[in-house]
C-alpha cells in the first residue's frame, strides 16, 4: 500500500484507453451501482477477465466511503488492455486502515481483500479535504510501478 502520490503515474496514462465514471450518494445501493458500473464498462473494455476481482474491490471502497464518508463518492475506473485503475474519492476526513485478522470478526476485512486482489493501492489526501483511495488491478508482476498508480480525479 502507498500513501504519497507518484508523479510516474503518467507513464501509465498510455495505457488508459477507457474511462467510466459515476458519482454514488451515501446509500447502500451505492455499492450495487458501483458493481453494476463496473461490470458494464469493464464488459465494454474487453476486460472481462478482470471483472470480478474490480467489482470486489469496488464493493469495499464504495462500502468503506458510504459507511464513513458521510457523504457521495466519486468512483472514476480507467484502462485499458489487462489493466484498470480505480480511484474512489470521499470527503470523509479520516484514513481507512488495514484492520488486524480477527478470525472471529464480523467485519474489518474489506481493506484486507483489497490488498490482496490489487497490483497496488492507496491513500492520497487532496488540499481539498476528504481522501481518494486508489488501486491498480491487472498489471503484470514484471512491471514493477509500485506506487506508480497514484490518483488523478481533478478535485475543485
């Protein structure tokens, strides 16, 4: 996981031949939406082998941001080839976290999924409040951009 934005995170804007975005209210069928987006358009980018790893990820972001974010989200997913970037953008002030594995928890899992499904993903705080947590699904191990990914939804 990273924390800082990454300035080689254009070098992957080649790859970017697609763009879905869609603005989520604090709803829990936010999070159904969100699947149903990414489904769509991952289907529509020839990514389909990707489709079910992003549609988990997605649901934990999305489920974290109307959970804690208090407000709508902003999800932008961006590909193109074997590789999506995803950015979720809340106005939540706070820092999600990687709980501890509690085999006996109810929850607190989410974050654990998204690490272990993403190439890469974050946390990077705009000027402008809130948070935009990011990942990376689908590049090749032998590219190595760790950290490369770092968001670009223009905040204002």
């Amino acid at each position: 996981m990273s924390l800082q934005h990454n300035s080689s995170a254009a070098s992957l804007d080649a790859a970017h031949e697609y763009v879905g975005e869609c603005l989520l209210p604090a709803v829990p069928t936010s999070v159904r939406d969100a699947r149903s987006m990414v489904r769509r358009e991952l289907s529509q980018w020839g990514a389909d082998d990707l489709i079910d790893d992003c549609m988990l990820i997605v649901s934990e972001l999305v489920t974290n941001a109307v959970r804690y974010g208090g407000a709508a989200c902003a999800l932008r997913i961006r590909g193109g080839g074997n590789l999506v970037h995803g950015e979720l953008f809340d106005p939540g002030a706070g820092a999600p976290r990687v709980c501890a594995r509690d085999m006996e928890a109810t929850g607190g899992r989410g974050l654990q999924i998204v690490d272990s499904l993403a190439e890469d993903w974050g946390v990077v705080h705009p000027p402008s409040g809130g948070k935009i947590v990011w990942f990376v699904l689908g590049l090749p191990a032998s590219v190595g951009l760790r950290s490369a990914a770092a968001p670009v939804l223009q905040l204002k």
